[in-house]
C-alpha cells in the first residue's frame, strides 16, 4: 500500500483545506502529526482526540472534517472498531488507520470496514498525507 | 515382604504380642505335661515337661530380636523353638507326629507372611530337614510309652485340644500379618498422596513461573511501544518533516528542534528503565548491595538497608533476592501509605541466608495475601532455590516479608 502511495501523484483542491483530525493517546505524535499537517499545504488540524470514545464523541458532533488519522491501538476501544462504528453510524469522513505495528500483524479484515487505508506511522510526511486522501478520493 | 526391611512399631507392637501368647501357652502346657507327670508318677512326662519348657526358653531372643526391628533373626528363634518340642515331642511319644505337623508348617507360615524371598527359601530349607527327621523319629523311633500312663482318652483329648489351640494361634499370626500389609499399604498410599501433593504444587508453581514470565514480556512490549517505540516515531516523523522543510529553503523553527530533541532525551530514558526492568546492570557489576541500596535511593519511602558483609551469594540468589526485594519496596510505595518506611535486612543464618522487608505501613487483610499474584510470584522465586518465604501483615500494624534461602552447599542433597 506505501508503494502504491508513493507512486500517486497528489492534485489536492487547495482552496479550501482539509479537515483533518487525529486520534492517537500518545502525546508525542499527536504533537509530531500536527507538526506535519501544518506543514502540508491545503491541509489544517481540526482537532485531536486521545481515545476511541473520544474519537467518536467528536466525529459525531462535527461534520466539518474530511479526514482522520486513526491509531489502531487505542487505550479503550481498537482505531479498527472506531472506523467500524463510524460507518455504521454513516460518517463519511475518510479514515486512514495509523500503527507502529507491522501491517502483518494487524487483523485480515482490519481495512474492510470503514477504512480507506493504512499508514505506518513513521512513515507519515507531508507527501503522504496527500497521497492518503487523493488515493482515498480515486484521484490518481 | 518386610523381612529385611522392617516393620512399623505398631506392627512390631502386634508380633511381639504374638509371641508373648505362644510363650505363655508353652508354659501352660510344660505345667501341665509337669503337673500329670506327677499325678500319674512317669518320668517321662517329667522330661517332656522339661523339654517343653527349654524349647520356650529358646524362643525367649525372639523378643530383644523383634525390639531391634530384626524380624528375620526373630522368625528363626521362634521356628527353632517350635520345631524343637515338635522333635522332642515326636522323639517320646511317636504316636503325636500327625499333631506335630502342625508345628512343623506353624513357623513356615509365620516365615512365608513375614519374610522375603531369599530369607524364606533358607528357612524352608530347614524346615525340609526337620521334616524329614520329624518323619524318621515318628516312624523309627520306639518311644517311651509316657502317654500310656494317661487314660487314653485324656491323650486323645490333650492332643485335640493341642490341635485347637494351635488353629487359633494360626489364625492370631496371620491377623498380624495382614495389619502389618495394611499398616504397610496405609502407609505407601500415604507417602504416595504426599508426593502427588508435591508435584501438584511444583506444576502449580511452574505454570505460575512460566506465567508471570510471560506476563513480565507482555509488560515489556507495552512499555517498548507506548515509551520509547512511540518517541522514535514521532522523532523520525518530525525529522523527515524538518529535512524536507530544509530542502525547500523553509527556516526550521528552533522550537521544533527543541521538541526533537526532547523526543529524544525522553526515548533514551525510557530505553535506560526499560533495560533496568529487564536486569539492573548495577546488579552484574557492582553486586546485591548497590544495587538494592540504588532500589532504596529510588523509592518514595524511607528504606534502610542492612547488609551482612558475610552473606555471599550466587547469581541466582542475588537476582532473586533482587527482584523481591524490588517488588516488596513497590507494594510498599503503592499500598503502605506515603508515610510508610521500610527496613531491608541480609543476613546469614543457618549458613544459609535471611532476608527480611519490613515496612511500619498501612498493612494489609491477612486473607489477601495468598491471593495476590505478587506474593505468590516472590514464593516460587524463593521455592525455585529451595527456600521459604512467608508474608505478615494486618491492617494497621505494616507487612513483613521474610525468606530464607538454605545453605547452597547441602541445599541440593535437602531438595
């Protein structure tokens, strides 16, 4: 999937930024994440939750964001049944799964309900995140 | 069965109250035979009065024998006894062999309950011999006519009688031999069940062993990836950031430097505990006391150490003591209250070693102890080197953990 990433040329509608919110209970990326968000041209943070019913409680409340960067281990509920509840409850956010965890050891179906992809963390830059959401809106 | 291998004091309780009946019955008869020589004024029954009564006397070692535990030495006095007035017996009234035989097969029995293999074929043997002389007494010789002076039904009802009380000493011997087989099952089931016990708590205390190892893994993959795993994320992440940024002629603000750095520092001191978690290297190179007093300089609690310069110890009793005495100061500093202190104390007892943890805390529910999964973790480390640990506590007076590790030298043989 990096490499697909990696190989999708970015055209993103820069005239109005992308909502982006992430979800991770670790302070330090959630720092570094908004780091690179801000440093990504046509993307904003829109906001950070540090658990899974946090996560939900605001995405329910807030239809103003376009993406959320999900960290599959959460201290309460998984990224992955986080997603799962969204889609069920009709979010149309795209949600992008982030882990340190090897993609190998995630769940077979980790990416089938309500996921539009995955990201290792350590590999989230600016060009990334841009190729997250253009693969994620079919633009190629 | 039990021939050299002795028997239970009950059992020979019960042997020597056999024997004590045959005694007394050998001087009733000698009495009795004595008492009719007179009556009917036959020497011959005098003799065999007498004869009777040396016999008994022979029997009389079979008593200090089975005092001494020494059933084998006791069987043959006895036997050596009873075939005697069965010789002597037959020697002067021909007529009383087919009533001697049961002298004869008595001290068999007797050798074929108590007595193994290898001690039975001996005694066996002998009884072949007497057998054989038995059967060559009563057929050849002449006899002296004693039982004539006696009415011939006073003979004949001697000799039944003879016959009945020799059925019921029989019997009484072979009731002995059957509780000391029982005694003897009791008591193999018993040790038996103990062993099963012992095993039960050793699977019991490996499977705990194994579990806490594996728990103390899953602990330590936590730790990687919510400490240092997560900062080497975020610090990779933001360096790719501040390269690019570079690259593009972007100023690098100082202040996203200075979170780098701080990623960093904060990833290097979680690697620095994690590393401690997994084997303090204060323990490998500079020894228990360091290191235990490095664990009393870290605890919120008050601790004083007291370290017998004479206690020595091997890697694996250093790293248990070690991890005790680690766990017992953090259930200190977690449950025993701020105001608590703890008193750590080495010593060398017994040429083993004592170690205690005493704290002045908050205590705890004596019923609680046994339960907690801590305790029972410090109880299989201190089993695993043939050691002892106990916990104290109750509410309001603190806890005192106490163990004691046996000298090394003979803790093998003891285990």
């Amino acid at each position: 999937m990096t490499d697909r990433m990696a190989t999708v040329h970015a055209t993103a509608d820069v005239t109005v930024p992308i909502s982006v919110f992430v979800v991770d209970d670790h302070p330090a990326f959630l720092r570094t994440a908004a780091f690179v968000i801000d440093a990504t041209p046509g993307f904003a943070l829109a906001g950070t939750a540090v658990s899974g019913t946090e996560a939900l409680d605001s995405l329910t409340v807030r239809s103003d964001i376009n993406l959320v960067l999900l960290d599959v281990h959460l201290p309460d509920l998984s990224g992955i049944e986080v997603a799962r509840r969204r889609a069920e409850a009709g979010g149309t956010e795209v949600v992008i799964l982030m882990s340190t965890t090897d993609r190998a050891d995630l769940p077979g179906d980790a990416l089938d309900r309500g996921v539009a992809g995955f990201l290792p963390k350590e590999l989230l830059t600016t060009q990334a995140l841009r190729a997250v959401w253009d693969d994620a809106n079919g633009v190629s | 069965m039990t021939g050299s291998a002795g028997l239970e004091r009950e059992s020979l309780a019960d042997l020597r109250a056999q024997f004590r009946t045959e005694q007394i019955a050998s001087w009733i008869a000698a009495a009795g035979v004595l008492f009719l020589a007179l009556v009917y004024g036959e020497p011959w029954g005098a003799v065999l009065a007498v004869g009777i009564g040396l016999m008994a006397i022979v029997r009389l070692p079979a008593f200090p024998a089975v005092d001494r535990n020494d059933v084998v030495g006791a069987m043959w006095w006895e036997a050596t006894g009873t075939w005697g007035i069965a010789l002597i017996v037959v020697t002067l009234i021909p007529a009383a062999l087919p009533m001697m035989v049961i002298n004869l097969i008595g001290p068999l029995v007797s050798g074929a309950l108590f007595l193994d293999a290898r001690q039975l074929r001996r005694l066996v043997s002998a009884g072949v011999v007497v057998a054989v002389a038995l059967g060559v007494l009563g057929f050849r010789s002449e006899g002296t006519g004693v039982e004539d002076a006696v009415p011939e039904w006073l003979f004949q009802v001697i000799m039944i009688v003879y016959l009945a009380l020799h059925v019921v000493v029989m019997s009484a011997l072979v009731g002995v031999a059957n509780r000391v087989r029982l005694a003897t099952l009791d008591a193999a089931v018993a040790a038996n069940e103990a062993l099963m016990r012992a095993d039960a708590d050793l699977r019991e205390s490996r499977r705990r062993v194994i579990s806490a190892g594996d728990q103390e893994r899953v602990r330590l993959e936590r730790n990687i990836h919510d400490g240092a795993q997560q900062r080497l994320v975020a610090l990779a992440v933001q360096l790719q950031l501040t390269s690019q940024l570079a690259r593009n002629g972007t100023p690098v603000k100082p202040e996203q430097l200075d979170a780098m750095h701080s990623e960093s520092r904060e990833a290097i001191d979680d690697l620095r505990e994690l590393a401690r978690g997994i084997y303090p290297s204060v323990l490998t190179e500079r020894g228990l006391e360091d290191a235990l007093r490095s664990v009393a300089r870290r605890s919120p609690n008050p601790v004083e150490i007291t370290y017998d310069r004479a206690v020595e110890t091997c890697p694996e009793e250093a790293a248990a003591i070690y991890f005790i005495c680690l766990a017992a100061l953090q259930n200190v500093a977690k449950h025993a209250g701020p105001d608590a202190t703890a008193q750590v104390t080495l010593s060398v007892r017994d040429r083993g070693l004592a170690v205690s943890i005493i704290d002045d805390g908050v205590g705890c529910d004596p019923t609680a102890i046994g339960r907690s999964r801590g305790v029972l973790n410090m109880i299989d480390r201190a089993s695993a080197l043939g050691g002892e640990l106990t916990v104290d506590s109750a509410p309001d007076r603190g806890t005192r953990i106490s163990m004691v590790l046996p000298d090394r030298s003979t803790a093998n043989v003891d285990a």
